[in-house]
C-alpha cells in the first residue's frame, strides 16, 4: 500500500478517535460528575468517576496514544506529497517526534499508572498524577500545533493541499497552540478536527503520487 493511502486511511481514522473523545467530554464525563476543566483538575471528583468508569478512562488514554500514531503516519505521508518544502518539512518532523512522544506517555502513564493510583484512593497522588497528565497532554497539543501550521505553511508553498484546507490546518494549528492560554480552545480544536482529518484524509487517498 502507498504511504500517501496509509496516511489518508490515518487521517479518517484520526477522525473517528477525535469523535470518540468528544462523546467522552461531552457526554460521558458530564455523566460521571466532570463537567468542565475545573471538574477535571478536582482530585476528588476525578477520583470519584474514574472509580465509577474506569472503562471510560482507559478508552480515552488508549485513543491518545492510537491517535499519536497515526499522526506519525500522516505526516509522513504529508511528507513524501511535499518533497518541495524539505526544511519545513523537516521542522514538522521534529515537531511532530515531540508531539507523539509527549501523547504516547499521556497514554501510557494513564493506562499503567493511574489505576492503582485510584484504587489506593490516593488524593494527593491523584492530584500530582492530574498535573502531569494536563501538562503532557497540553505540551502535545502544542507541539501538534506547530506541525500543522508548519505542513499548512509548506502546503502553500507547494501547492501540495487544497488551498483552504492548507488555512484550515494553520487555523487548527494556531489554536492548538494556544490552549495553554486558553484551556476552552482544547474543544474548538477537536470540533475542527472532525472537519480538518477526514477532509485531509479524502485528499490524500486521492493522491495519484
């Protein structure tokens, strides 16, 4: 299979991963008592719904790490498609390597750690657990927006991309970005991703190269 089709196959599967985590923010957490992010920076109330669904927890850190894979896969893909910007490219790269690095450990210390961590009934584990889980997934965040400003930049350079979708993945790169500032932006990025990956990943399984 060509790595232009894997990286569009990446991208729509990209796109289911970022709807499933939506239903988990917006449907499952306000279930469990986590409505916002002050909920979720609460020990107590972590504490409370990861014991009541812990199911739900493990999706969600499982989703992280399928999701900083198939990053990998779409950027190269991205790539090969625009040989022509090769130092931008190569930047994204670099990005990207920190970006999956930084959701790969979200994923795992999730997955490993925080069960024991919540049957133990630790609070004071929990909340430095709840910091450093914040802290990688707002690191990876950032770093993932730099690579899309950066594969949105060289994709008009080499006309590689639709030019609107060459904006929109600066406009979801920029906002990325940002969420450190502005933790409510983590919601507006996920909602352009469900347009931005399977838009990207039609495109890319359309490729003739």
């Amino acid at each position: 299979m060509k790595l232009q089709n894997i990286g569009g196959i990446s991208s729509i599967g990209t796109a289911i991963l970022v709807v499933i985590v939506l239903v988990i923010i917006l449907i499952m957490f306000p279930r469990l008592g986590v409505v916002g992010p002050s909920d979720w920076s609460d020990p107590v109330k972590s504490l409370d719904a990861a014991s009541t669904s812990p199911i739900t927890f493990f999706i969600l850190n499982l989703v992280m790490i399928l999701v900083s894979i198939a990053y990998i896969l779409i950027v190269l893909a991205l790539r090969e498609r625009m040989q022509a910007a090769p130092n931008l490219m190569q930047i994204a790269v670099i990005a990207l390597s920190i970006n999956c690095a930084l959701w790969f450990a979200y994923g795992v210390i999730g997955i490993v750690g925080m069960p024991s961590i919540v049957s133990a009934k630790d609070i004071s584990a929990l909340r430095a657990a709840n910091a450093i889980h914040f802290g990688l997934s707002t690191s990876g965040d950032c770093a993932a927006g730099w690579v899309l400003l950066l594969i949105g930049w060289a994709a008009l350079r080499t006309r590689g991309l639709p030019r609107i979708l060459s904006y929109f993945s600066m406009l979801k790169g920029v906002v990325m970005i940002l969420e450190f500032a502005a933790q409510p932006l983590m919601l507006v990025g996920l909602l352009l991703g469900i347009i931005f990956y399977p838009w990207l990943g039609i495109v890319l399984l359309r490729s003739k190269s």
